[in-house]
C-alpha cells in the first residue's frame, strides 16, 4: 500500500533544482546558495554547556513523552509567549516532545485520517505554495491532498471562505503555517479563529505549523493556541508546533514540540511508541534551558532584521518587493523562476529556489508560484549584501 502512494508523491523541490542547474557551470569567484532554509547563526553557548553537564545520562533510554522539567518550561514559554493563563496548559496533558518538528507534522494525519472503504475519500487541507511534508502525510495516510491558492490575492494564506462544504465534511486535517513559509505572512487571530470554528464545526483537526514564530519583523505573530483559548478556553481540534531551529539556530538539535488537544496528542503518543525517534537526555536538558532562555532569540530576531533592511534598500520597488511580517525568506516576483534561476546560477553564482517547485498546478494547469523565487535569508550581512547586488546586476 504504502509502496503504491510513495510513486504518487511529488519530487522534493531540491531535487528538481539540481536537474534543472545540472550541467550549469557559476561563472569564476564567489558563489552563494539562498536556497535551503537552514540557519547559518550560531546556537547560544548555553546549548553545548548543558549538553556537557548532562553527559552523565546518554546511557538512560529517554522517556517517550520527555521530561517533566521540558514539558513544563514548554507550558510556561507558552504561557508567556501567547498570553494564556497558567492553568491552561497541564504539562502532563497538553505537550509531547518531538525530534523536529517534522516528525510530527508527517506522523499526526496517520492518527487523524479515518479509514473509509466506502464513501468521500478523507481530505487533508494544504496551502499552495507548500511544504512537500504535508502532502507526503496526506497521501501516505491515505487522504486526498487539497491544495488550497495562498497567493497575494489572498493575502498568501488560504482563502477560508472559499472552502465549500462538501469539502469541509470530509476533511481530516488542515495544515496552516504563520508565518507562511516561503511568503512570510502571518495569521491574525481573527484568521486563526476563522479556522478554529471551521475545525470544530466539521470535526477535522487544525494543524498550525508555527515554526518561523520567533523569526518576525515587528509584531510577535499571534497563536494558534491563543485563538483557541478565546474560543471556547479550550484547545479542542488544535494542534501548534514549535521548533527550536530557527528559534534558537540549532536545526541539529532536532528538538520541538506540538501542544494543544489532549486526546489527539494521546492518540498520537500511542503512534510514536512504535517507531518515532526520542531525544536523548542530555539534549532535552538543553532544549529545555533553551526554551527557558530569551536574550539569544531577540538577538537572533535583530540579525535577520538587519538582513531585511539591506533587502529593502537593495530591493525596494523591484520584483515585488515587500518586507515579510515573518520568517526568513524573500518571495521575488521575476517573470520565470526557472527561467531566472537559471540566469542567476549561469551568471552570477546566486542559487535561488524557483517558487514553482514549491506549488502544484490549478486544474487549470496554472502553477500560482511560477513567477517567484524564494530566497533564503540565512548568511551573514556581508554575504547577503553581496548576494543581491549580484541578483540586481542579473536580473535587473
């Protein structure tokens, strides 16, 4: 079964990236890849010096659901971060560790897509543009993917008021991410608690990858968690997930979590004893001390504001510049992606990301990403300067 829906996946974008540069050669010099979106700051020393104090546990198998110290830092950061009441949150109840959060973004339609021999076929509700794991989940849980336009007609989020009823009564699960990775807009809780009331209305489960939350330009992004607790003061159909590898520029740490309903989260942590990754003690130690710890994260924020201001000098009024609300990424309008992507990589050394790879065509066959090209703003200030003035002098 699985073997079958595997050939139905689409190809990662990173792999098409490399047939289409294939046999391309940069011209002499320096060359610059903005294409994957891995943060190139350094993590806080805290990390490596809780690592080290905790040395003494790697021969302790970890617990499934993380320690008690890690659940409830996650509680209290929560608690902090979107306004929620102390009592909200039970550490024993709402919070389960991941090892990144992409594990669980994959695994969790797996406990939510019911299995109907007869009848509509489950639904899985994905953004377009989108990141190829949730589409991976969907169909290898046995769901039809539905691509819903995020374009900037639509303020590059889903149009929820679009969503027909027929399509919401077979719906599964519904993935959303604030900020949106690659446009950087960001949900208001007006926007999230729009979806919260479409989620409890159709029994599906909201799915609300926040990732990129502590990586915003002026506002803290609001929560999907917080918008669930105005509706209702429950977090019944909601899921949240947080990672701390762009928080804290530690992707290698491979430490996150998902916090929200605690009978989804149940079901789920039965899944995960079976064959999920645990993170090991002395890691959770510095996962937990992380998520304690502020000062790194505001000076990580500042870097990438920098970064954004010589985009906008660099960028303003070309290729439909427009400085993200969140995240770590540029969505430039070009004409072509592929084709601009070509020309960067050919004469000037910039790799780019054509947006095309991360969209699926309409039923019309329009590609609504084909025009862009992400950029991934993870290198240091001088790097990154010269990286876009070699894209002017290409691309114009």
């Amino acid at each position: 079964m699985w073997n079958d829906r595997l050939d139905r996946l689409q190809e990662f974008p990173f792999r098409r990236l490399a047939e289409l540069l294939a046999g391309i050669d940069p011209p002499p010099g320096e060359t610059f890849d903005l294409t994957i979106g891995e943060p190139r700051h350094q993590p806080p020393p805290l990390l490596a010096e809780v690592v080290a104090r905790h040395a003494h546990e790697w021969n302790r198998y970890p617990p499934l659901n993380g320690t008690a110290a890690f659940r409830r830092a996650v509680c209290a950061w929560l608690a902090r971060r979107y306004h929620l009441p102390p009592e909200a949150l039970d550490p024993e109840r709402h919070v389960l560790p991941v090892a990144g959060t992409k594990e669980a973004l994959f695994l969790l339609p797996e406990v939510l897509v019911p299995e109907r021999p007869e009848g509509p076929r489950p639904a899985v509700l994905v953004p377009n543009p989108v990141y190829a794991v949730y589409v991976g989940a969907a169909v290898l849980a046995g769901a039809e993917p539905v691509h819903l336009p995020a374009t900037r007609e639509t303020g590059f989020l889903p149009d929820l008021d679009a969503l027909e009823p027929a399509l919401l009564e077979r719906t599964a699960a519904l993935y959303l991410c604030s900020p949106a990775n690659p446009q950087g807009a960001v949900a208001d809780l007006a926007y999230w608690r729009h979806a919260i009331r479409l989620a409890r209305r159709y029994g599906f489960v909201l799915l609300a990858d926040e990732c990129y939350a502590e990586l915003y330009d002026r506002e803290p992004p609001p929560g999907v968690l917080e918008a669930a607790w105005a509706e209702g003061r429950s977090f019944a159909g909601v899921l949240a997930f947080h990672s701390l590898s762009k928080r804290s520029s530690a992707a290698g740490l491979r430490s996150g979590f998902v916090a929200g309903d605690p009978e989804v989260l149940a079901r789920f942590l039965r899944l995960r004893a079976y064959a999920a990754a645990v993170q090991p003690l002395p890691l959770m130690a510095a996962a937990t001390a992380l998520w304690a710890e502020e000062s790194h994260v505001e000076a990580n924020r500042a870097l990438y504001r920098r970064k954004f201001d010589i985009a906008e000098r660099r960028l303003s009024n070309r290729f439909g510049f427009y400085r993200p609300a969140g995240g770590f990424f540029l969505w430039l309008e070009v004409g072509d992606g592929e084709a601009a992507t070509v020309e960067l990589w050919r004469r000037g050394g910039v790799k780019v990301l054509p947006g095309g790879y991360l969209a699926v065509p309409d039923r019309e066959g329009r590609n609504p990403a084909r025009g862009y090209v992400r950029l991934a703003m993870v290198h240091d200030e001088a790097t990154i300067e010269r990286a876009l003035d070699r894209l002017v002098e290409v691309l114009g």
